[in-house]
C-alpha cells in the first residue's frame, strides 16, 4: 500500500518506487543510489530520491501510528470493522488523530462530569424537544448538580463533546476554514502607530488580510514573526459563524430549538473554531516551514556550487574598523603562510602604513586574489585592496565575497583544532580567503544555517531545517567530487558512506603513511568496509597509478572501461579524453547483467571528460567607485552587484553599500516570472536599475528591467503577492542578525484560542 502511494504521489512507476524502496533499506545512500544505480531506479535524481526517502519515513511513520491506534481502541473494546477500515484507509496523520480522538485517553472534562452525574438522558430528552429545558433538568437535580443552570450547562457539555469528537465533521470544519478563511493583522496594542519603534519593519501589516489558501509562505512566516515579536495582532477569521453552525447542525438529528442553537453557537465558538484554528495556523506554518526549507536548500546549493577561483595564492582580509583588517595569506594548497592586522581606517587611519605592509605580503607570496568580507569596512577595504593591487607586482583581482559564517567558524572547535597557536579575530580572514579559492571545500566547515542564505530560517523547525540543509550539502560535495589526499575532515564527512569516525581515520591514516596511492588502499583504513567503500569510492578521488582512480567511474566498473580498452585497442590513459573514440562506442555494446546501458553513457560521459567540475567559470563583479553607502544611492543609478539570495518574493543583490537591495519578482524580467530562480540564482552577476531608497528603513529597490521608469518605481503588481509586507521580508534578510527578542505575543484569538496556541507552541 505505502509504494503505491508514493508511485502516485511522485508521479513515478511501482517497479521504481519498489527497487528504490529495497536499495534505500539495503543502507545504500542517496548519492550513490542516484549517481550509480539509474538502471534499477529508472533514472531517479538525487531530488526525487530525497522525496522519496522523506515520503516513505512519514508513511512507515504512519502505518506504525495506526498499529498503536488499533491495539489501543480493540483494548477497550470498541474497535468495529468499520472503524479499522476508516483507521486503515487513512493517509495523513490529523485524519488518524481525528478518528482516535473519542478513544483518546484524557484527563476529565466537564462532559466526562455531566455523564457522571446522570446528564445524558437529559441531553436525549432536549434533542428531541420533549418540553422546556428548565422544566426538564428540573428533574435532574442531586448533590451534585444543585440547579436548573448547572445541569442545562452538563447537558450542553456532553452535546459539544459529541460533535467535538466527530472525525468527518471536524475534518470538514477545518478544511472549510482552510479554504474559506483568511488571517487578519493590526498592530498590537502595545504599538504606537505614530511612532512605531523597532515595530516599523511591520508597517505594511498594520492593516492587512489575506485568505489562507494564497498566502505565500515568506508572509506567513513574517506575519508570525511580528506577532512574535509583539508588533502585530493576529486574527483567524474563519468567516460566517452560520455556516459552520449548520454543518454541526447537520450531524445531528434533532430540531433546531432555541437551547440546541446556543448550545451549537457556544460548541462552535469555544470549541470547534479554536481546535480548527490551531490546526489550520499549524498547517500554515508548516507549509511556510515548507516553503522556507526549500528556498534555504536552492540558495545553499548555488552558494556550496559557486565558481571556485582555483588554486592560487590569496590574500584574505576580514574588513573591521577600530579593531582593524585582519588578514590572512593562504598558499596555492590553502596553506595560511602569514597573517597580521593593519589600520588603514579610523581611529587610527594608518592607511600608507597599511598598504605598504599588505603590498609587501602579496609581492613575497605572489598573491594572484585578493578575498575582501562583506561586512562592516568593506568597501573603504576594497578600496585598500585595489590600491595594493595595482603596486603588487601581480596586480591580484580583488573580490568581495560574503563573511557569513566567517566568524562562527573562527569561533568553532574546528577551527581552534586547525589553528590552536593563531588569534581567533585572525582565523576569519584564513576562512575568507579559503572560500574564494574554493567555496564548497571551506563552507561545508560551517554550520549551514549560518551562510546567511535562508529565508526566515530561524522561525522554522530546526531539526527539519538540519536535515534538509545536511542532504544539500552531502549531494553538492558528492556531485563535484573530494580529493581523498587533500580534503579536511569536515569536507569528507559529507562523502556518500563516510561517518565522522572514518573522516577521521582517513585522514590519520593519510598522515601516518602518506598519500593513499590508489582508491583500493582505502580498504586499509580501520573500519572502512566493503559496504563504506562501494558507497564512497565513486566519490573519491586519487590522483596515482591507476588512472580512473581521478574519475568518477566506480571501482565496480572498471572492467567495463576494460572491455572499452580492447574494443578500441587503446590503453586505458590514451582513451580517456579521446573524444573521437568514445563517441564512436556503442554503449549497447557493454551492457550486462550487472551493467546497464545509463552506467554505460555515464562511464563514456566521464572518460570523455575526466573529473569534470559541475560549477561554473569563476568570474566577479565590480562595484561602481564611490558608491560606498546608502546615501551614495540615487534613483536611476545603474549598477552591477552579485545576487547573494533568492527568496519567493524576489532576489537580494549586493552592490557594494553593506545593504542589500531587493529586485521584486515583479521587476526581474520584461515578462511574467512565477519563480525568481527562473532567472537568477545566488551568486550571478547581474546589472541592476535602482529605483527607489529609503535609508531610515535600510530598503533599496532595484530592478533588472534597465528600462524601468524611476518615476513611478518597480512596485509589485495586485495579486503578485509581494506589495504587504516587504519591509519585514527585507528584515529577515540581514547578514548580521542579533536574533530576535522574546516579548510577549497578542494572538487576537481570545482567550481560549490564545491559550490553545501557547499550549502547542505557536503562540
């Protein structure tokens, strides 16, 4: 059952989903699964793999909930055939909780109290309108129920609980608010209007609605975090109250009295509407969560994927202004050969003395780059570096890149473990000028959250968060490759197969004798089994004596290239990079039982081209001169500047002034765009129009259509979904965040719906 789900819901065959299925609990890893099993997946992807393997764990996840369920409801005695039939056709976890809920242990309630005291026949009687409610509980009066009111309010427990534990009408409640509803905001009443404070960045949602169902999930995420942070009120209005009312009222057979329509008004109101508002905000926010998670792991591929500069000699300097440049010279290997901080800017504005001395470095370590952080003194450091540029003998390119994670990582065990005798202010400049020579190697040595390439990334589930980052970072250092004689124990850990404890002995093992001379000698490292080295092997690269050793072929599949060998009648280093030859084989020709004809193209791929690199040709931009600033910036300037993240609602480029600006997804092309990345991604160089910028709210706006009229600015078009809100979507974006502060939150809801949200943590 749970593979024919997953066939449908993937839109893939049966046979693929049952031959991923087995290779997944084989322990077989998605890399390897999606880079050398395509003949038994059908060609599956690392993507579709991973929606697969996250399918299945909610699903198995699911039938063993429902086990549980079973046992718990048969053991009270109450498990009917068509109960398990309902439990056993569910296919999401609220319909399954939906379904227990009346066989749900809890603690009493009122409606527990009233059967109790002897209230149900007095609920029967008022259903079916057998006289006055007061003259009928008149007759239900004890030690326990001392008047009239209390035993009519015992009575209308019992009835609320009855609907209130109806599957089918609580799933058709909370769907119907769903589709119907819309959320509301107004600024709490904690905020000034006139003078909002820190609550500005919240200004657009001063007086918004939206329905649920079109809401985007970077402003749901936004308008949580305003009621968070105490700025905004917010209302789920889940329409007319008559509407939900009669679909109470048709569930049960009765006359509409007076008493059963309070009694249904009061059920909906206290009751029905505050457990479908919980789950429909739960369900809001898990669709944003959703929603962030994916544009956190496209932006982090771009960012892990980046052109790397290559092996050459750099100069990193990690920009400061009282404290100074710290800087960092790194070898063609990554290798720090000398560090100092100079003082070129104010106070102390040393600025000879500090291009005398950083000259000097790059003439005696033949600098090729020179690596500038983005952050605080950027741009008066890069004007330091173009200066030593051009007396260095090699006139080394500068090039800003982003310090994201730079000081994280200064701070980190790893980095006192790699540099334990240098100065952590220093150990960020080695981290920039790493990551411009080579961004995947060096960033995967930081925590993916801190790269400062997300969307709201502290306002979703972490451990979700966590794992998605972790599976781009694993595909993105599987798909370029590690060489096994360089590679640091952070680079390593993220190859196919290979825990932390064997990143470790690879790399002691690689001290203790030397370079590993082939992939074979792999086997020699403490605990790298078979099952470690078919998964890592491919992945793996050694530059030694056997020459597919440096490819991405397999071990598995060397006898096939073998085979290709005799078949052209060249050696195994003569056919690799001949072109001709390999274009002119026939893959039909070597496929076998346990080869099939995709490993075959791909082996012909790779010898055609040995150790290709996935990402693209590095290139940089350049920032206008005097440009340095927000106040620098005047409508209809034109710039050039790098796209540092792309979110739903548009792409953040950096020109050189310590803010980003927003392209609005309205203003990326001449033409409709559903999706930004259709167009840009992180880390491309773009030209870009400034329209408009207002430096108390740090916002720029810029636009990629250069023919955009000023005048009337870039502003998003009705239904685009990016006109509310823009400011606390802009906010989210800061490099550096100083994190949010805890104030007290104003749901809107009421009482009892505030309670509920507290409760569940989504107050």
């Amino acid at each position: 059952m749970i593979q024919a789900r997953l066939a449908q819901e993937l839109a893939i065959t049966p046979e693929q989903v049952k031959a991923t299925v087995a290779l997944l609990d084989e322990g077989n890893t998605v890399p390897f699964i999606a880079r050398y099993r395509k003949e038994i997946t059908g060609g599956l992807d690392d993507t579709q793999l991973r929606q697969l393997e996250e399918r299945l764990g909610y699903m198995r996840e699911l039938e063993e909930r429902k086990k549980t369920i079973l046992a718990a409801i048969e053991e009270q005695g109450k498990l009917t055939d068509q109960l398990a039939a309902l439990i056993n056709e569910c296919d999401t976890k609220a319909r399954l909780e939906d379904l227990y809920l009346p066989f749900k242990k809890r603690r009493k309630t009122k409606a527990d109290a009233a059967r109790e005291a002897g209230l149900e026949p007095l609920l029967e009687q008022l259903l079916a309108n057998e006289g006055e409610p007061d003259n009928l509980a008149a007759n239900y009066l004890n030690e326990s129920i001392s008047d009239t009111k209390s035993a009519l309010d015992g009575a209308r427990a019992i009835l609320i609980d009855r609907f209130a534990t109806n599957a089918d009408l609580v799933g058709a409640v909370r769907e119907h608010m769903y589709t119907h509803g819309s959320m509301r905001a107004e600024p709490s009443r904690d905020v000034n209007t006139s003078n909002p404070g820190d609550a500005a960045k919240f200004k657009d949602y001063f007086e918004f609605s939206e329905p649920f169902r079109t809401l985007p999930s970077h402003r749901i995420l936004a308008l949580l975090r305003g009621e968070k942070e105490g700025a905004l009120a917010l209302t789920l209005d889940a329409g007319p109250d008559d509407i939900y009312e009669q679909m109470i009222r048709d569930t049960l057979d009765t006359e509409a009295t007076p008493w059963v329509n309070d009694a249904i008004h009061w059920g909906w109101k206290t009751k029905l509407y505050v457990s479908s508002a919980l789950d429909v905000r739960m369900r809001l926010k898990e669709t944003a969560e959703q929603g962030a998670l994916e544009v956190f792991a496209t932006n982090l591929k771009d960012v892990l994927l980046a052109a790397p500069a290559g092996q050459r000699a750099t100069m990193g300097l990690d920009p400061g202004y009282r404290n100074g440049v710290k800087v960092a010279v790194v070898d063609s290997t990554g290798k720090v050969v000398a560090t100092t901080i100079v003082y070129p800017h104010q106070p102390q504005n040393r600025w000879k003395q500090a291009v005398d001395e950083l000259t000097a470095l790059a003439n005696a370590h033949k600098v090729e780059l020179i690596a500038i952080g983005n952050g605080t003194a950027s741009r008066e450091s890069e004007k330091l570096a173009r200066e030593v540029s051009k007396a260095a003998h090699n006139n080394p390119t500068c090039v800003v890149v982003s310090e994201s994670g730079a000081s994280v990582y200064s701070a980190s065990e790893l980095a006192a473990a790699e540099f334990p005798s240098m100065d952590v202010s220093l150990r960020g400049a080695v981290s920039i000028a790493r990551r411009l020579q080579d961004p995947l190697a060096e960033l995967v040595k930081i925590d993916p959250k801190s790269i400062g390439v997300g969307q709201y990334q502290h306002d979703v589930n972490q451990t979700q968060l966590a794992r998605t980052l972790d599976a781009v970072v694993e595909d993105a250092v599987n798909a370029v490759g590690v060489d096994v004689n360089t590679a640091s124990v952070p680079l390593l850990r993220r190859v196919a197969g290979v825990t932390p404890t064997l990143a470790s002995n690879i790399v002691a093992y690689r001290d203790e004798h030397g370079a590993f001379a082939t992939r074979k000698e792999l086997g020699k490292v403490p605990r790298l089994g078979p099952k470690a080295f078919e998964q890592c092997a491919g992945f793996l690269r050694v530059s030694g004596e056997e020459p597919l050793d440096a490819s991405a072929v397999h071990p598995e599949s060397y006898p096939v290239v073998r085979q290709m060998c005799s078949a052209s009648g060249l050696g195994v280093r003569e056919l690799i990079g001949n072109t001709r030859v390999l274009h002119a084989l026939k893959p039909s020709d070597f496929v076998s039982e346990t080869v099939g004809e995709p490993t075959v193209v791909d082996i012909i791929r790779e010898l055609d081209k040995p150790g290709r690199d996935p990402r693209p040709e590095f290139k940089t931009a350049s920032f206008s001169e005097g440009i340095e600033k927000i106040s620098d910036l005047a409508p209809g300037m034109v710039l050039e500047g790098t796209v540092t993240n792309v979110a739903a609602f548009g792409a953040f480029v950096d020109i050189g002034v310590h803010q980003d600006g927003l392209v609005h997804i309205s203003a990326l092309a001449n033409r409709y765009v559903s999706e930004p990345r259709e167009v840009v991604r992180s880390g491309d160089i773009v030209r870009v129009k400034v329209i408009d910028v207002d430096e108390s709210r740090k916002r720029i706006g810029l636009s990629m259509r250069l023919d955009d009229d000023v005048a009337s600015g870039a502003r998003s078009k009705p239904g685009r979904g990016g006109d509310a809100g823009s400011s606390a979507e802009r906010g989210s974006q800061q490099k550096q965040r100083s994190g949010a502060r805890r104030q007290k939150s104003s749901s809107g809801q009421g009482g009892a719906l505030a309670d509920a949200l507290r409760r569940a943590g989504l107050g």
